[in-house]
C-alpha cells in the first residue's frame, strides 16, 4: 500500500513555486503527494516534475472541476471549457509522471439541485458521452481517471460508488475507474465493505480522513470496515489523506473548515500517516471495530 498526502490540507493553491511543501511531505514519510491542479496556467509544472524527482516523491492530480466546467451541461462553451481544462491536467500529469488525474469530474462541484428524471438523464447522458470523449484524451496522454462520488449536498449526480459504477459502466472505457473518499463514503454509504465490493477492481484510487474531516483515527469512521472491504477486493494501491486548512481561502468556505482539527497542519499529516500504517498492519484501528 502506497500512503500519501494533499497539498490541499496546508493551503488551497499550491503552484509549485515553492517546492518545500514536497520536501516536507517526502521527510514525514509519504510515498506520493495528491496535487491539486486548480488554474493549470499557474502552476510551474517543470519546478514540480523537478521536486517529484528530487524527492522520490510520486503524484497523483486531483482535478478542480468548479464552475463553468461543466461536462453534463447542454452548453457546449462549458463542456468544452470542461475538456480544455482536463486536457491540461492530463499534460501536465504526464510530465510529472503520474498515472491518475481523480475527481468528480462528471459535473462541477457545488452543482446540486433537483431535476426532472428526464433532465436528470440528460444531464447523465451528456456528462457519459463527454466523459467517453475525455478518456480518449487521457488514454492519448497514458494518464487513467478516477471518478469520485461526492456527498449530496455537493452534487446530485454521483453520490455512491454505486452511482459511479453505473456511470462508468455506460462510459464503456478501460482507462475510467472510481475514486472513493472516506469523508464522503460516511455521509452516502450504509455499508463500507459493500461499497468498496461494488467498486471492486475499478477502485484506482481512495482518499481518507475521519468522519469530521479530521485526522484520521480521531473521529467515528468505521476504519475497521474499511480495512476488511479493502482487503476482500484486494486492494493494494493508494490511500491519500485529503483535508484542508482554515485559513481564510474561498476553499476553507466552499469545505466548511472553521476550525483546525489538529495543533498545526503538519501535526494532522504525521499523526494521520502514523495512524493509517499501524491501522494497514492490523495494528490498531479507530471507531467501528470492538477491540478499541
């Protein structure tokens, strides 16, 4: 199991510009870094691709998809400003190595409303034929996307890995799987290991913390589920710490972060990644197992 951490719990627009983020990040023990692209214009990608290598850091780019990026819209100018979008995260995944761009990239986040079922299927229909559309772009920049389900007050499409498996099923590409995200999966999912069942061996990637966006292990997240659906599928891959800073940034608003949930963010990386290896090992784990 390869463990590691988004730059996204220390601050909302990590460029590149400064790279000691990374260093600090390999020094705390993580085998890879999730990177946020959110404006792929700013980002100093040679400065990454050059502290990934530096570092033995490996990537994986988390994908803004906000706004007028809308790949379920009717609107081909958002669809396409959807496309053009990706199509640079793809570049610049390519160049820093990384296999994965994951995200709810089927429509924006904060689109959460309630359609018609027959807008509800168009809706899904155009966001399946982009998407198909999309990953042919991928595949051409040897990059694989992760969808992820995302909880309903952030979006009314993909909600479960049930929703997810079916979308990705009607995209019909080998390069799509899905994304899970423990924060999330607490909010939409009655049972963890049959969420993870049904993912199976799409799963490409799966993002943690605990139930109240904090360090993981310090909340009430059925972590002993977790780790027994994750082992029936078989899963050995990536396991990223995904939480943010309260630091005044439209994306401490847009998460609803008020408060820190550990004495520094440094603090939340190294208690979570100390807590998730002993927790892989069977050594301990948080709520939901009897033996704590």
């Amino acid at each position: 199991m390869q463990f590691g951490v988004s730059t996204w719990l220390w601050n909302s627009s990590f460029n590149g510009r400064d790279v000691s983020l990374l260093r600090k990040i390999a020094a705390f023990g993580f085998d890879f870094v999730e990177i946020p692209v959110e404006d792929p214009a700013a980002v100093d990608g040679d400065a990454i691709r050059d502290a990934l290598r530096e570092t033995g850091l490996q990537a994986v780019v988390c994908a803004a998809v906000a706004g007028d990026r809308d790949l379920s819209s009717a609107d081909p100018r958002k669809v396409q400003m959807a496309v053009s979008y990706l199509t640079d995260c793809f570049a610049l995944a390519r160049d820093w190595g990384c296999p994965l761009v994951a995200g709810p990239l089927y429509a924006p986040v904060g689109k959460a409303h309630l359609p018609t079922a027959s807008e509800r299927q168009e809706e899904w229909d155009r966001s399946a034929t982009n998407l198909r559309r999309v990953a042919g772009i991928a595949a051409d920049h040897g990059v694989h996307l992760a969808l992820e389900p995302i909880n309903r007050f952030e979006t009314d499409m993909i909600n479960t890995a049930e929703d997810a498996k079916r979308l990705i099923d009607d995209i019909g590409s080998d390069v799509v799987g899905i994304s899970l995200d423990s924060f999330h999966m607490n909010i939409e999912e009655v049972d963890w290991c049959r969420a993870l069942a049904t993912a199976g061996d799409r799963l490409f990637h799966l993002q943690v913390s605990d139930s109240h966006r904090g360090v993981p292990g310090e909340g009430n997240s059925d972590w002993a589920g977790l780790r027994e659906g994750l082992r029936r599928i078989g899963y050995d891959g990536r396991i990223s710490i995904e939480s943010f800073s309260p630091d005044g940034s439209s994306l401490a608003d847009a998460v609803c972060i008020w408060r820190p949930f550990a004495e520094s963010q440094d603090a939340f990386a190294e208690r979570g990644l100390h807590f998730l290896k002993q927790w892989h090992a069977g050594d301990l784990v948080g709520a939901g197992d009897e033996s704590k």
